[in-house]
C-alpha cells in the first residue's frame, strides 16, 4: 500500500479556463502557493476482487469521474488493468467549506501512481495531478510554483519556482460562508471563458506572471499582493461579464475586500485574493499580520496560513 499527504494552494496567478477541457490544459499558465495547515492524505492499494476502483472520501464510498480519469490514465500507461482501492481523508481544522481538490488529486497522483509501481518524478506527478484538477498539479510541490499551460499532455506540468518554507508570507483565510459552492470551478471557468475581455485577461496573465516571478524572485511582498489581488479581482469580473453571468461575491466578500484596501491605504500589507467561492483570502507577512487579523476577524473565522510542503509519502 502506498499513503502521500499533499497540501491545498492557493493561486496567486489563477488558471481560470481550459484549451482542452478532457486532458484538463489550461489557457493560461498560473502560479501557487502550497500552504501549511490545510490536507489529504489518500492511500491507495490494487485489489485483485475489485471489478472496478473503490474510493473512500472521508469515510464514506464516493463515485468520483475525475478519480477514475486518473485511475484510467495510470492503468493505459502501465498495461496494469487490476483496479485500486483507494481511502481519502480531508484534514481540516475547522467545519465544512474547505475541501480541496488540488490537495486531493496531488495526493491521489502519487498514491495511486505508487500502487502500480511507477516511480514518476514531481514533474510527471505534475501532469497526472492535473488530469483531475488543474489547480492540484501546483500541490506537488511545496512553496511558490507555476504550472506551464502548455500544450498537450506533457508539456502542460507545474515546476518549483522557490521552496522557502522560511519565507515571510501569510495567507489569512477569513471564513464567512462555509456552503459549498453553487457552480463549481470547473463550470465557472467554462462560462468565464464567453466574457468579452476573455481573450485580452489571458494575454494580461501572461505579463503578470512575469511580474509575479520577479517579486517573488526579490521577495517583494507588496508587488506580489498587488499583482496577484488584481488578477483575482479581474478574474471575478469576467464571471460577471459572462453570457451567462454569475458572481461568486456576497457582500461579505465586498466588504472584506474593502476593509482590506483600507488596511493598504493606510500603511499594512494586506492584499485580497478569492477563488471560486466567496470566501476571501488575505496576503500579508507575519509583521502585518495581527492587524489584519483584528480588523478582519468580525467577518469570520480567521485560518492563518504559512508556506507549505509538496507532496509526500506518509
Ligand atoms: C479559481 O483546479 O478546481 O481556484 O481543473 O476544473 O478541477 P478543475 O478546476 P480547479 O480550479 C481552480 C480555480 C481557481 C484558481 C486556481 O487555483 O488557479
């Protein structure tokens, strides 16, 4: 049997559409950062009685099409047609609304990958992660990473840009809604990609990755804010730009986000980003971080979060 333990990430450079929606390529690169506090751990075995995968999610028994997409890839690539049982747990500190699919899916690429005896490298861990979600290619690796878009296959694989478990960041999630969303990312994305300015926020991410890697390169904490708090926001206004429009904000959200601005303005580093909820999440480092904690905490439960590890076996 084989366990791997792999942390959620948050994108500082979202990936918010897809090229190729059946082998998951995006149409931009994107960048994370690999957190600490947030996990899945997943074993995975071959059973020779299954007549198809079994996966266990959190104790109970889960029929999953992107789980199978993996589990189908990794039986193409090796021959091996026996099928796997699989048991994953969500590590959580708190209530519901936090499960991730990027620390489950790269936990289930090396578990599952290991169960059928390959040996694969984070880079082609990368590709297989991403077969189930985008966004898990990135929880391969620890600390900042980007994820190439590529073009096919293996070309589309996320890498290390820096792994300072050391460096001074703080993700501060303020957990004000703990439903699970009404339209799921990938559905999201899907519509996102029909709003006019589509086209013109793909060729925008493509400078502000460059941006983000020479501020993450200098350890700019306030470029890197600023530059990742514009391309959520942008990101969000195509959702409302959209023939089907849609808005993942409450107005908890847009309150959040002006507290946020307000802090900036008046001397903290806090910068906003949100992903396909409405929770917000606020970089800063671990100088600013009590005041924005006191400003924020009336809105929700306050989950701090530093640099976290890629994924291991457990
Ligand atoms: C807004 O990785 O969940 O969090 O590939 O369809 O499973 P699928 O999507 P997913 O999308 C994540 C979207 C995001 C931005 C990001 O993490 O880059």
């Amino acid at each position: 049997m084989s366990k791997a333990r792999a942390y959620t990430n948050i994108a500082l450079i979202k990936y918010w559409g897809k090229s190729d929606p059946l082998w998951n390529l995006p149409t931009t690169g994107s960048i994370g950062l690999t957190l600490d506090q947030l996990y899945t751990e997943t074993s995975a075995k071959i059973n020779d009685d299954l007549k198809q995968d079994y996966f266990m999610l959190n104790g109970q028994k889960t029929q999953n099409l992107k789980v199978m997409k993996v589990m189908n890839f990794l039986r193409d690539l090796t021959g091996d047609r026996h099928f796997v049982e699989i048991f994953s747990e969500n590590h959580v500190p708190t209530a519901a609304g936090l499960a991730s699919s990027a620390s489950g899916f790269a936990a289930l690429a090396m578990a599952a990958s290991q169960a059928f005896g390959l040996s694969l490298d984070r880079k082609e861990l990368s590709t297989i992660a991403r077969l189930g979600s985008g966004s898990a290619s990135r929880s391969v690796f620890g600390g900042f990473s980007i994820w190439h878009a590529g073009h096919d296959h293996d070309s589309s694989f996320a890498e290390s840009i820096l792994d300072p478990l050391n460096f001074d960041i703080r993700v501060i999630d303020i957990l004000a809604d703990k439903s699970t969303k009404k339209i799921s990312s990938s559905q999201g994305m899907q519509l996102a990609q029909s709003a006019p300015n589509y086209a013109a926020w793909c060729s925008n991410s493509q400078k502000q990755i460059d941006d983000m890697l020479a501020a993450i390169a200098n350890s700019d904490l306030e470029k890197i804010g600023l530059i990742a708090e514009k391309n959520a926001l942008a990101m969000h206004e195509l959702n409302r730009t959209a023939i089907q429009a849609f808005d993942y904000f409450t107005q908890n959200t847009r309150d959040i986000i002006a507290a946020t601005k307000k802090l900036y303005n008046s001397g903290t580093l806090a910068f906003a980003t949100i992903d396909a909820g409405p929770n917000v999440k606020v970089i800063t480092n671990s100088e600013n971080q009590s005041t924005v904690i006191e400003t924020l905490k009336n809105y929700g439960e306050i989950l701090v979060q530093k640099a976290g590890p890629g994924v291991t076996n457990v």
